[in-house]
C-alpha cells in the first residue's frame, strides 16, 4: 500500500482542514485550540518504535487531555496489525512503547509552509 500523496493534496487537505476546525466542533469547544493544527515529535522517539523487534509499521490514536485538548498517541504495530504496548505490569509506568506530548501548534507553530499557511 502506498501512503504517500503529493504535496498538493496535502496543502489541499491541510487548508481546509485549518478552514473547518472550529466549525466541526459544538460551540462550548471552539476557540479553545481544541484540535491542534499540527504536532512536532523528535526523530528519536519515531526510532526507538520502529527499532522495537517485530515492529511493521506505526498507528496513531487520538487522545484528550484534562483541558480538553487533542493529543496525537502513537505507538508500534506488529505484523498481525496489533499495537506493541507494555506489559500489563508496567502500564502505569512511563516506558518506551507510547508517544505523546508532541509540540502543538497552536502554541507553538512551525515555520510557514505549504502545509500551513
């Protein structure tokens, strides 16, 4: 399967997107930069979950924080399409397994580009 589209359609998709985010939500949540635009990750942790033995491909998740803000959550797939999550035992631990606390945008935003401007 390919994944890959050309920047056009991503700068299409991406515009109106930014144009919709506040319209897809109830009025008590617009305004409140809810859905972010955008979130930065360090290349390492994208790495540590690829390394991960048995690891195929990655699959994101989207979570909500007590502020109500939507977080990207990613995490490793194997080849039987199931997520490698810690063990039950340290699930409550902070390990290598999940990402989060991505760099928003809104708050903090990227450079202009195609994708968001």
């Amino acid at each position: 399967m390919n994944h890959f589209i050309p920047l056009t359609t991503a700068a299409a998709m991406t515009a109106k997107f930014r144009g919709e985010r506040e319209n897809i939500l109830k009025a008590e949540y617009q305004q409140q930069n809810v859905l972010p635009v955008a979130e930065t990750y360090d290349k390492a942790c994208f790495e540590t979950l690829l390394g991960k033995a048995g690891c195929t491909g990655l699959r994101i998740y989207y979570g909500m924080d007590e502020s109500l803000k939507i977080h990207a959550i990613i995490v490793a797939v194997n080849q039987n399409n199931e997520d490698m999550l810690p063990a039950a035992s340290l699930a409550a631990t902070e390990e290598e397994d999940i990402i989060e606390s991505g760099i928003r945008c809104p708050e903090l935003c990227p450079a202009a580009s195609p994708l968001n401007s």
